[in-house]
C-alpha cells in the first residue's frame, strides 16, 4: 500500500487525502496512549514516507524508511482506558477502532475491561463503547455484555447514554446473546416502553428479537394498550409495531386499538394518538374500515379538531356533507 503513496504529488487533488492521514498518524504516534496500538513500523519514528510524500518528494521503489523496524511491541499503559473520557481521546480512541485489525482492537477495548459501567454512562465513553460493539467480533465484546448484565440492565436502558449501548449490542449480538438480553429486559419492558429513553430499546427489540419473544412483548403492550397509547413515549412504541410491516403482529395490535372501549375517539383528537390511529386505518379490511367509520362519525367535536379532520381525511370522509354536520354541531 504504501508504494501508492509515491504516485501522489501534492499539486493533485488526490494529495489531500494522504496528508489528512499523515496529519492524523503523526497525532497517535505523539500519544503515548495511543502509539503503542500502531504497528512498530509506524509507531516510532516511521511517518517520513507519508511525510515526504505529502510534501512532494518520492520514495524509493523499495519503500523502506529510516529507523528500527523490528522493535517488540510494548505493553499498553495504564492509562490508555482515561483517553475515552475526554472528548478528544474519545474520538481518537473511536478511530483507532476503526483502523486496527481485529486483534488490536481486541486489545485497546480490553483497556475498558472492569470500567464498562462508568464507561456507558460517560457522555464521551459510552460513544467507545458503542464503537467496541460495532467493530468487535462477537466474542470480543462478549465483556462488555457481561458487565452490564451482572449490573441493572434496565437500569443502562432508561439510561441518556446507556440506552444507545444496549441498543446497539441488540443489534450487532449474535442470536443467543440477543435472547438472554431480552429476557433480561422483558419483566421492565411495560416500564419501558413509556420511558424517554427506554422506549427506543423496546422498539429495536422488537426489531432484533426471536418470534416468541416478540409474541410476548405485544401481549404485554395489549394488555395495557390505552396507557401506552395514550402515553407520549408509548405512543412511539405503538406507531413503530403498526408501521413495521410484520403482519401477524401489527394485525393483532390494530385490532386490540380498535376494541378497546372509547380508544379510538380519544387517540383521533390528540397530537400523537391520531398517527396512530391512521396506521391502524391502513391496516383494516373493509367491514372493520366501515364500522370505524360508523364509530367515528357519532364522536362529538371530532371535525372541531385538526387531528380528528386528519383521520376522518384518511377514511375518506374529507367531503362537505360529512364535515358540515361536524361544523355546525361544533358551533353550536
């Protein structure tokens, strides 16, 4: 590779590139932290041949530079596992995960082994945490499960940060991992649901989860399908079930919507429950459609409300002799 870096003068456009990477290098070489993770040819000494290159001088067709190439690889510091609460080591930290092969990353991840939990809940760490996960084979990461699990994991899922970690080890977790993840969070998944930031777990574990334990989830949800469509979090919840096209279960939750006594009427007037409302219209066949309709056209004020126009919109009610009555009623 880097005998490509010769044929880049730095007139070209194809200079900048190459110089924003030698700039970047030349930063975790000067880290004592960070230059331990680069291979020993780069790490001391070893950035002329970009440096030359940016700076328009060739290299020899052999590629060799100056200095030691053998040196032994030394033993990352103490203090490495610090950079990822500081906003800047954090993102250093963040693209060194990105460069390293997986045995390097492997090893500046191990620096977060037994701080996993401060980690997640630091506004700077949680962001190395989440890239561990991303970059990590499964195995690799398998600790960082670990030590939130051996913690409160419901406790990290209505966390501000925690929450972006649990997600993404739902995401990149390998099936048997998802699984105990799940029922780990599935006895608080009610709670969660209509929490600010729980709610987001909930719906990418309903993304990423097996059948059963989604079967279970939506039985949980229906059974107090009003206090989490009504709730301003729940309500997302709701909408992201009935717009993720799984039939079977967006079926099941539209009907219990639309069973649920006086539901329906409540949700069409209000800001977030009538967008629920019109995916559960989308959902329904032709004769519960028609008995909405009937439902609907007898609820006081409906046409009163921009919400309520909203619905009655999507079920083609948008016509002056069905709303004129609704006008004049709400007048009066």
């Amino acid at each position: 590779a880097r005998g490509h870096f010769q044929l880049t003068s730095v007139g070209s456009a194809d200079a900048l590139p190459v110089q924003a990477l030698a700039s970047r290098l030349e930063h975790i070489r000067r880290s004592p932290a960070l230059s331990v993770f680069l291979p020993s040819d780069l790490r001391i000494g070893k950035l002329g041949l970009l440096a030359d290159t940016c700076a328009g001088e060739p290299c020899s067709d052999s590629g060799a530079v100056s200095g030691p190439t053998d040196e032994p690889c030394a033993e990352p510091p103490r203090e490495t596992w610090r950079l990822a609460f500081e906003a800047r080591g954090s993102r250093e930290m963040q693209r060194m995960l990105e460069a390293l092969d997986d045995a390097g990353r492997v090893a500046l991840a191990r620096e977060l082994r037994g701080r996993i939990r401060d980690a997640v809940l630091s506004p700077h760490a949680n962001h190395v945490v989440q890239k561990c996960i991303e970059v990590l084979p499964p195995a690799g990461s398998k600790f960082i499960i670990d030590e939130l699990t051996r913690d409160s994991l419901p406790h990290f899922a209505r966390h501000k940060f925690g929450c972006r970690v649990v997600q993404r080890m739902l995401e990149h977790s390998l099936p048997e991992q998802v699984s105990d993840l799940v029922e780990t969070l599935m006895p608080s998944i009610f709670t969660l649901a209509r929490h600010a930031y729980g709610n987001y777990v909930v719906q990418c574990i309903i993304s990423h989860c097996q059948a059963e334990h989604r079967r279970c989830i939506l039985d949980t949800l229906q059974k107090g399908i009003v206090l989490v469509c009504k709730d301003h979090y729940g309500s997302s919840v709701i909408r992201a079930i009935l717009a993720s096209g799984m039939s079977v279960e967006t079926a099941l939750l539209a009907s219990a919507i639309v069973k649920a006594p006086g539901l329906v009427q409540d949700l069409s007037q209000s800001r977030h429950g009538h967008m629920i409302i019109k995916l559960v219209v989308d959902l329904l066949e032709v004769p519960a459609r028609r008995a909405l309709i009937d439902d609907l056209e007898e609820t006081e004020g409906l046409c009163a409300s921009r919400y309520g126009r909203n619905v009655l919109q999507r079920l083609g009610l948008n016509s002056s002799k069905r709303l004129v009555p609704c006008a004049i009623h709400a007048g009066a």
